[in-house]
C-alpha cells in the first residue's frame, strides 16, 4: 500500500504548533457564524462523526456541510465551517490549536475518503496532504506525530516534515482503531494485532514493541491512559473490559459491562486513573472503579493537566512495577470472589460503580470532565454531563443537557481521541 504526500510552505515545526494550545477558545481566522446550535438550518445538516480533542476539553462534529468546534465546559460552540459542497466524515483536532485533520464524508464530500488534509485554520488553508489507494480509516494527532489508519494498515508521520517514520501492519482494522498517548515524557501508540484478539502496542521513544494477548475474539474498542503505561481493551462480545500494563502486557484488572452481548462503543480513562467510563449499544454508560493508578497522581488533578511521574528506567520489562500501586477505592472485587472456581466467572468480576442511562438510543462517546463529571456526545445531535457519587456510586445525576445539532439523518461513524 503506497501512499502520496504533499506539503506547502507554512507547516508550523511542533513547538510553534503547541503555543496555540493556551488559549480558551478556537483561534478564530473567520468570524463564527452567528447561526445559534439547534437552530431551523441545522435540521438539513447530517452529523457524520463527532471526536474528542486530546484532553476532551473540546470535541469536534463533522458535518455534510462542514464541521464545528464545541467547547464543553462552558458547554458552546466556539467555531463552525460551513461549506455549500463539503462533508467530513473525520475531523481531528490537535489539542485546541489551529491544526485539524480532515477526510471527506458523506454523500457530497469536500475531498476524497482515500484523502487526509491537513488543515491551517489560522492561514485558512491547506498546508500538506496525504493520499492513499485506499479509504482512511481514522487519523490521531499528537504533538509530534499524524498517525493515518487503513484497513490494514497504519502510516506514522513525522509532524515537522511529513516523513514517514514507521508502518505497521494489523488485521482487518474496518473501524480504524488505533490510540495514542498524549504524554510529554512517552510516545506509545495501541492497535490491533495481526491476530484475532491481540493489541500491538509501540513505544516509540524505547524502540519496543509489547503484542498484548487481550481477548479471544476480535478488538472492537481500547483506549489508553494519557501516558500510555495502562491500556484497556473491550472484545466483540462487549461483556469484559481488560486493563493492561503495557510495558510487560500483563493484566491488571477487568471489569464487566453485563452479561449479554453488546456493541462497546467508547472507553475512556479518567486523568487520575481511578476511574474508568464505557458506553454501549445497550444505552447505559457505565463507570467503574480502577484499583491501579498511577503513583504519585494527584486526584484533584484537572482534566486538562497532561503532566505525569516520569518513566525512569524504562528498559526493564518491569520498570512500570513502582509505578502501579493498588486503589484501594470502592467497588472491590466481588465479596464472592473466594469461591473463584465453583461459581461461573461472571460472580468474581467487577460490575460498575455508577451508571447513567440514556434516554435517546444513539451512538455516544465518553469522556471525563472535572472532578467527577462525565460528558457524553451522541451521534444525534446531543451532549449530557453528569456527576456520580464518587463513594456511594449508583445512579448517575445529570446536570446539563445540550441539543447541538438537530438531525433525523442515522449515524455513519463515530471516532474516539
């Protein structure tokens, strides 16, 4: 699979890129458009795609006429794009700068789907391109890399430049799952195996590759922490969620959704690691207590804090052991666990801690927001935040309700950070 890339002048080297990051808002280059969310011209807009940025302080919607920026807390939109002939099917941004990727979507499409942009938003204009001979699956930005998924494939690109840097090949990959951290001491990235069931996790900076052995059927979603050293994993089955150490592979916990079949959705882990969301088919997201973390995390972390310990001695297949230690928060194991063995399994797992459910059946994506507030964006137009008792646990309260864009149009796709 060969793919061809073009660049201009202008492609701001990393460290120029970051210094738009401190701003609140998008860095407008055209003013907003005063068209308010959940107004009469968003009835004709079909939602393609929606994606969190890398601290999910933001998220963006890919439009069939354009894409929008939404701020989430205060909850608005701070920037929109509307275009006569131009849907995207996938629009990623780079933490809250003037940086997107974008691929066409849609049934009247602005670029190709075998196409990746990569948009200025601050010169208004297109400042590289990648194109491939097949359909692009999904894209991830870091501070240093453009990671572009294929079916089969995935293309590491260095970002001041647009070299390319690695390939690697996976199994059949159709929802284009890939993750990376966003850590400025590691640089790991997690993907489907070449076998069914398997993750491949590359840490880049150590030049080490770890094939996690995760479930027995296919990967349907994973996500990892910010400092990629744990890795979550969710199977086809939708029943278990695994969470992996992935400098040595080994398993650290798992957690269960429930007992029937259902489609995983999105898996997002809390900036301190003491909690972990999962979203699914069955419309309930549900919350569960991590009993690992990192050392030294502060709780009290805000959501935005991308800063963690460093990783010394990384060359040791052990050298994460300091780094893990046990939360001895609630929603410890089952109080049955010591009949492990004469019980089905399905007794000694771990069943959620909090749980909030959906009233619209949609595809929706988690993510964590302060404290202990989690923010779901659906693929219908809609956003909820909500806040769960971090010691009792049970029914999730909500605490704001968003309709930002009214469609009757079925989701296409939905993309994860």
């Amino acid at each position: 699979m060969s793919s061809q890339v073009s660049t201009s002048r202008g492609l701001h080297p990393p460290e120029k890129i970051m210094a738009y990051e401190s701003p609140p808002t998008w860095p407008l280059s055209v003013p907003t458009s005063k068209a308010e969310a959940g107004s009469s011209d968003d009835q004709e807009v079909r939602l393609l795609s929606v994606s969190w940025n890398q601290d999910c302080g933001c998220f963006a919607a890919g439009t069939s006429n354009g894409f929008r920026i939404f701020n989430c807390d205060p909850f608005k939109e701070t920037f929109r794009r509307d275009l006569k002939s131009g849907g995207f099917g996938i629009v990623e941004m780079l933490f809250r700068c003037n940086i997107l990727a974008l691929v066409g979507g849609g049934s009247n499409m602005h670029y190709p789907p075998n196409k990746v942009m990569i948009w200025d938003d601050h010169q208004s204009r297109c400042i590289g391109e990648f194109t491939f001979r097949s359909d692009v699956r999904a894209v991830k930005l870091g501070k240093d890399n453009i990671v572009i998924v294929l079916e089969t494939k995935i293309y590491v690109y260095n970002f001041t430049d647009l070299k390319m840097l690695h390939q690697i090949e996976t199994l059949s990959n159709p929802k284009g799952l890939c993750c990376l951290s966003h850590h400025s001491n590691t640089s790991v990235l997690a993907c489907p195996g070449l076998s069914q069931g398997h993750v491949r996790v590359e840490h880049f900076g150590l030049k080490v590759t770890k094939m996690i052995t995760a479930h027995d059927s296919h990967i349907s979603c994973m996500a990892l922490t910010m400092d990629g050293l744990l890795l979550a994993t969710a199977s086809m089955k939708g029943t278990l969620i695994r969470i992996f150490n992935t400098m040595d592979g080994t398993r650290l916990q798992e957690v269960r959704r429930g007992l029937d079949k259902a489609e995983i959705y999105s898996i997002a882990l809390s900036p301190n690691v003491q909690w972990l969301a999962v979203s699914s088919d069955k419309g309930t997201v549900h919350i569960f207590s991590l009993k690992v973390r990192v050392a030294g995390e502060d709780s009290s972390n805000d959501q935005r804090t991308l800063e963690a310990p460093r990783m010394d001695h990384q060359n040791s297949s052990t050298s994460m052991d300091p780094l893990i230690q046990t939360n001895t928060g609630s929603n410890a194991s089952s109080s049955l666990s010591f009949m492990k063995g004469i019980l089905p399994r399905y007794f000694s797992s771990e069943w959620s801690f909090a749980q909030f459910h959906l009233p619209e059946v949609t595809r929706y994506i988690v993510a964590f927001g302060a404290q202990n507030t989690v923010m779901m964006v659906g693929l219908d137009g809609s956003f909820y935040r909500c806040i769960f008792d971090q010691v009792s646990g049970g029914q999730m309260t909500q605490k704001e309700y968003s309709r930002f864009l009214k469609t009757d149009y079925p989701p296409l796709r939905t993309l994860t950070a």
